[in-house]
C-alpha cells in the first residue's frame, strides 16, 4: 500500500520514513541555537558567556503507523530503533538528514486505537556540518534531472544481457510502434493538438525511422532516445523553453500553449497509458519502464510549474504524481531478475524524485488557502457569503465574489440555497 493511500485519514498527517520504514508525522519539533556558557560572579551584576559552537538540538517526532499490518510495521521500526549506527530519516519538510539514536524510543498499542500504533523518539544529527539551505524546488529539479537519464540505461542493461532471437525483437519493435502509437494519439486528442503536432513533428520522425532500424541494442537505445526527445517536446509546448542563446530569431521556442496544468496532465494520461500497454518479456517490457519513467520524469517538471489555488488542489496533484512514481517503481522491480543493476538504480532515482516531491509539494501546501464549504441557513446572495469571508478587508469582496461565483458554477449568485465552496 502507498503511504499516500490513506491521506486525509487524519488532517495534517505526512508522510516521513527511518532506514526505509516509513510511517506518518502529524507532529515534529527541533532544537536549533548555539551552545552558550553562562558564568555568573558574586557581586558582578554582568555575566559572562562563553560560545561553545553551534547547538543542533534532538529532533522530537511523534509517529504513527496505520494499516492492517500495524504489529509487523511496528516491529520493522523496533528493529530499525535497535540499530547500531547512523540512519536516515525523511523529513517531510526538511529532508534526509542522517540521525542516531541516543535515548530508547517509546512505542504505544491501545486497545482503544486498533490498527494503529503511536511512538516517540529523538533523533540527533549525525552529520557534522548540518543540513545545508536549499530550496526544495532546486533539490527536486535536481532530481527529475537525475531521473530522464534512466531511460537510456534501462535499456542499455536490458537488451545487452543476451544475443536477441527474432521473436524478441519483434516483442521489442511491437512495443515501440505501440508506445509510438500512444504518443500519436495522446498529441492528436490534446486541445493544443495544432502546437504539440508541429513541437513533436521532428523528434516523432526520428522515432519513427529508429523502430525501423536493424535489430540491435544500438537501435533500442535510439528508441528510447527518440521516446524520451518526444516527451520533453511535449514539456516544452506545455511550460515553453527558454530561447536559443545562437541563431535566428526565428528559431526561439515559443511561449507556453498548452499550459502546466493541462500539460502535466495530458503527461500522466500518457504514463498511465504506456503502463497499462502488455509486455511480453523482459526485453519489451524495459523498453516499456523506460519510456514510462521519461514521461513521468517531464510530469513532475512540468507540475513544477503549476500554480496551485488551494491546499486541497495542491494535495491532490502530489497524490497523483506520487502515485504514476509508485506504478513506475513497481514495474522496475519486475526486470531485476535480468537486470538487477537498472532495476536497482531506477528504483533508487523514483524514491529520490518522490521524496523531493513530498518535500516540496509539503512546503507548497502551508503556504496555500484552504477550500472549505458554507452552508446558509436560508436563501442568501453570494454577496454576503463574500462579504463575510472577506470579514475586514473590503477590497477582496469583489475578488472573493467573483471566486464563489466561479468555483460553483452559479448561474443565480442572488439566489443560494445550498453549500458553496468558499477559498480563504
């Protein structure tokens, strides 16, 4: 199970991780200051103080494990408690941070909350330099990057593993042409088809001319190649690319048709798609990982640039990112036994890019309004409503308003008899 399945169980739950066994964070606290000498003198009414360097503080969590299986979560986490040694913990907000362990944890059961276990701990920083200050944009952009070079090596360690019979490049070759189909119609059925045509048109071609190629690791690669050129075309319709530094004017990317939204969107349709698409065998089926993990690699960058209204619009993005990463990190697994070095490595750059994900979508959310629902007594304007949410600060009435208005659809805002969604 996800550990994103069960949110909005409980408000503010998060999602944080010890050694690999994850668990949810509803509350957590750090100490943070210098370590300061106070000397005090008879008669002297000024102290000294004596600066003894940085003081990194416990770091205080309070955790909850729910699930069925909550006996076996909770003993994984005993056993990683009762580790020697540094580990890392995920901080939803604050990272990896490698941690030790110097007082015992404590884990609580209660007949009264069954399926559900509650413990303590405190963490010490174990690394001597601290965490560094870094925007977790930056560390997740880092990580995308790090994620649409996968696909190349995916292939490159799958099809090199043996000499191909006929039969199996044919499963490869019908793979691509399926997965080239996708791409088609996904572009042919968007409402910037126009715009993604003419982006596509070139790097569609090459494709193309590589699924006709001789059998061969060489030819795979170029596919892969191709796919993954196709894919960030797409990305760069949707958010619009930065113009070439050299030649024609002309030739400049132009500006964002498709939209973030709309972009990242059409990407997880496309991921989603490739995924459900059959595999027969090992060779097809990374060829298939491969441009799955390109397609949601351009999704996260994309949704980077969306700008969410609501806490609730923001969570439901994360939900859904996070959960292409998690199909994707399943069907990796199943090409370790041929290939358990990109199975390995593919893996690894999915958690890293969903981390960096739930680290910044985290940050995004406690800066975000939430949506919340009024219910009138009677019949009432949607003038009121505003004026009420709007409380002091008449110059947001208009604007929340015309929000009311738009966010249900209202075609009589004089006249409301049932809840509205109100934004504040």
């Amino acid at each position: 199970m996800s550990i994103l399945d069960i949110d909005g169980l409980l408000p503010g739950l998060l999602p944080a991780a010890y050694r690999g066994n994850t668990f949810w964070m509803p509350d957590v606290s750090h100490e943070a200051g210098r370590r300061t000498l106070v000397t005090l003198f008879p008669g002297i009414d000024a102290a000294a103080f004596d600066d003894q360097g940085r003081h990194d503080g416990p770091i205080q969590v309070t955790g909850l494990v729910i699930g069925d299986d909550y006996v076996a979560q909770a003993l994984a986490l005993q056993a990683a408690f009762q580790t020697a040694g540094r580990g890392t913990l995920l901080h939803p907000w604050l990272g990896e941070i490698s941690v030790v362990i110097a007082d015992p944890a404590q884990i609580r059961f209660g007949s009264r909350s069954l399926r559900l276990v509650q413990f303590e701990v405190s963490f010490f920083r174990a690394d001597v330099a601290g965490a560094g200050i870094f925007g977790t944009l930056a560390g997740l952009l880092s990580a995308v990057a790090s994620l649409a070079a996968i696909p190349g090596q995916i292939i490159s360690a799958v099809v090199c593993i043996s000499v191909m019979a006929v039969a199996t490049w044919t499963s490869v070759s019908t793979m691509a042409s399926s997965i080239a189909g996708l791409l088609d119609t996904t572009i042919a059925s968007s409402a910037a088809a126009p715009a993604l045509t003419e982006a596509t048109l070139a790097d569609r071609a090459v494709l193309s001319s590589a699924i006709l190629g001789a059998a061969g690791a060489s030819t795979a690669t170029a596919i892969a190649t191709g796919i993954n050129a196709v894919v960030q075309s797409i990305g760069a319709t949707a958010i619009g690319a930065e113009p070439s530094a050299i030649g024609a004017a002309s030739s400049a990317p132009s500006a964002a048709v498709l939209g973030a939204r709309s972009g990242a969107a059409l990407l997880l349709d496309l991921a989603s798609g490739i995924n459900a698409l059959g595999a027969p065998g090992t060779f097809a089926l990374g060829l298939r990982i491969a441009a799955e993990v390109a397609v949601i690699a351009e999704a996260v960058r994309v949704a980077a640039e969306i700008d969410y209204e609501s806490r609730q619009d923001a969570s439901s993005w994360r939900d859904e990112l996070a959960a292409a990463i998690d199909r994707a990190s399943d069907g990796a697994a199943a090409i370790a036994p041929a290939a358990p070095a990109a199975a390995a490595i593919a893996r690894d750059r999915l958690a890293a890019v969903r981390a960096a994900l739930g680290r910044d979508m985290n940050e995004i959310i406690g800066r975000l309004p939430s949506v919340y629902t009024i219910t009138p007594a009677g019949p009432v304007s949607a003038w009121l409503i505003a004026q009420h949410v709007a409380g002091n600060d008449p110059s947001t009435v208009v604007g929340t308003f015309d929000d009311i208005v738009r966010r249900n659809r209202l075609s009589h805002p004089g006249l409301i008899t049932g809840p509205v969604e109100v934004l504040a």
